[in-house]
C-alpha cells in the first residue's frame, strides 16, 4: 500500500521538554520503529509532519539575536524546520532499517505547498506563532514589521499568521517518482513551504503556515495513497475528551466521526484538524485512516481493531 505517515511535532518534542538533542533523537525512535516495520511490510511510505514547537523555537532564537542578525520570514524557518526534522527522521529510519538488515532508502525533500491569495485565511489571521511578547513590543512589531499581533488567552501577546488551506504540493510528482523506486520519502514537513504560484507560473513564500494535517490529506488524495496514518501522543480519538465519561473510539464510519466532529468532540488546533484531514481524505478515495500514536502506528495499519480507524 501506499500510506501517508503524519507525524505530529509534539512528538519530537513533547509538552513540558525544552527539546534538546538528547530528548529529540529519543522522541523519533519510536516513529522510526514503526515506520521501518511498515517498510519491512513492503509499503510504500512518505512520512509528513508537524513543526509547531520546533519553528517556535527558531523564531524565540531570531529574536534574541535580532541586534546582530538580520530579519528572515517565516517561510524560511518553516524551511529550515523541514531539514532539522528531516534530518532527525531520515537518520534515525536509516539507522533503523540497517540495524535490521533492511534494504531501503530514505530522503528527505524541501516541500513547497501552493495556496490561495483570495483564501479569506488572509484577511483573518488566527495562526499564533513564535514568542510572547509585551503589549508594547507587540504594538511597535505591527507598525514596524507589520505583523499581525493579539493578546493570546492570558499568557501575552503574539504575532498571529494566516493559516490558508493548502491547494496544491509543488513537488508531488518527485515525490511519486521517489516511492515508486522505493524510497522513504520525509517531505511536507510543517504542512510544507506556503508559496503562491503567480500567473507567469512562478512560486513565491509568503508568510503563513499551513495545517499539516490538511496537508498531509492533500498528499495523500494526490498519490492515490489508499491509507493515511496521523500518528500523535495518544493512542486513540476519544469522545469526551478529557471528562470522566471519555471513551476510546475504536471502528468508526466517517459519517459517525463527521457526526461526532460537529458535536464537538474534537476541538481546533489538536484533535479537530486530524478529523478533519481524515474525512477529507476519504471523502477522495481514500480506504481507511488510522489515529494513533507510534507504539501502536504498525499494528493499526494492519488490524483495524487497534488505535482509531476510520473507513469510509
Ligand atoms: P500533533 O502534534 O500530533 O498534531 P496535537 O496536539 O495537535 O498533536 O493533537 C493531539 C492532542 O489532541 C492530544 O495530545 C490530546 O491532548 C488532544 N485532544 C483533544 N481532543 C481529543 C480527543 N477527542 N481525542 C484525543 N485527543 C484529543
Ligand atoms: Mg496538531
């Protein structure tokens, strides 16, 4: 099978970690395990994955260093999250498959993610990102560097981006060529590169982020992947999330998990887009959709009866 493995940042680095190395190159074993046994089961994979924590992290580091270095976009960290993470993952899967005298491939690819100009993600920025601010600097970077900044729920002001539904992946076409020869493709990362594609056929970044579950449905429908895999820190989709009656969801159509999206079940910015990519996923196509976390990622790619799987 083709399968789309989504990875979720705070799996690299977890909530309450300051994200060393140490911490990080123990997080992706795990993921690594699980993806090389998907290998070995003779899938075709590309792994996407998330990059909140980790471009948070560069853009606390551009300004503390803003007196002496110059300043990037944000299209640029978002970049440079896709090799750092990229790097992590294609190292340690390599490593994986070669400890177990597995033949296979592993690479890593910039990912460019086309979006619209006229989305109305535009004219709304909701996207926190990077560091708190106080009110004042928050003020002075929207006039100087025109940002968008909000106070943001009691902790402090921060910039906030536009986060625009990604349209289409400028190189999906290397990266069906590289599954087909058999590579393990790392590509999309942070939900990939935004760029617009100007009418004389150019891509250009702009400052935003995209969803990176969206984006990994995106690749998904695009490679005719018959599964996508939303590996995160828990091992299922729960109903009642976080209350006493919380309950596991096991086997679930999408019409119930749509139903149950609508009943709230699943808020925005964690569980809610996973859902959301999912229904869209098999809306086009796609077979099924395991939610999971990497120690039960390659065993609910072939039973259904383990993590969340949702089928159309
Ligand atoms: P990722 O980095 O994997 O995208 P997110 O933090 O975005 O991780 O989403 C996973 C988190 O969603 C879980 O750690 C959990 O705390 C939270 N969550 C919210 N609602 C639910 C739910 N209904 N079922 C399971 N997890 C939920
Ligand atoms: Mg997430």
């Amino acid at each position: 099978m083709r399968i789309v493995v989504a990875v979720g940042g705070n799996s690299l680095i977890r909530a309450g970690q300051r994200g060393t190395m140490a911490e990080q190159w123990k997080n992706v074993l795990s993921t690594a395990v699980a993806i090389s046994d998907l290998v070995r089961a003779g899938h075709r994979i590309l792994v996407t994955h998330g990059n909140g924590p980790q471009v948070g992290n560069l853009l606390l580091m551009a300004e503390n260093a803003k007196d002496f270095l110059p300043e990037l976009r944000l299209d640029y960290w978002g970049a440079n999250t896709q090799g750092g993470i990229g790097y992590l993952l294609q190292s340690s899967v390599t490593n994986e498959l070669h400890r177990r005298d597995i033949d296979g491939r592993v690479i890593t690819l910039a990912t460019m993610v086309a979006v619209n100009l006229e989305d109305p993600a535009f004219s709304n920025p909701t996207k926190p990102v990077g560091p708190f601010f106080s009110e004042e600097d928050a003020q002075r970077y929207a006039r100087d560097r025109d940002w968008c900044v909000a106070e943001d729920s009691g902790r402090g002001w921060r910039r906030r981006v536009p986060s625009p539904r990604p349209v289409d992946i400028v190189e999906i076409g290397a990266i069906r060529d590289l599954l087909e020869r058999g590579y393990v493709v790392v590509g999309v990362g942070g939900g990939g590169i935004p760029v617009v594609r100007r009418a004389d056929g150019t891509y250009h970044g702009i400052e935003a982020v995209i969803d990176k579950d969206l984006a990994s449905a995106l690749a998904a429908r695009l490679l005719d992947a018959e599964m996508m895999a939303l590996s995160t820190d828990v091992s299922h989709a729960v109903l009642h999330y976080g209350r006493t009656e919380q309950r596991d969801i096991g086997q679930v159509t999408a019409a119930e998990m749509a139903r149950y999206l609508s009943e709230g079940h699943f808020p925005p910015g964690s569980m809610g887009p996973k859902v959301e990519a999912a229904l869209e996923f098999l809306k086009n196509g796609g077979k099924r959709v395991v939610i999971t976390d990497p120690a039960h990622l390659a065993a609910a790619v072939d039973d259904p009866r383990v993590g969340t799987s949702i089928t159309p």
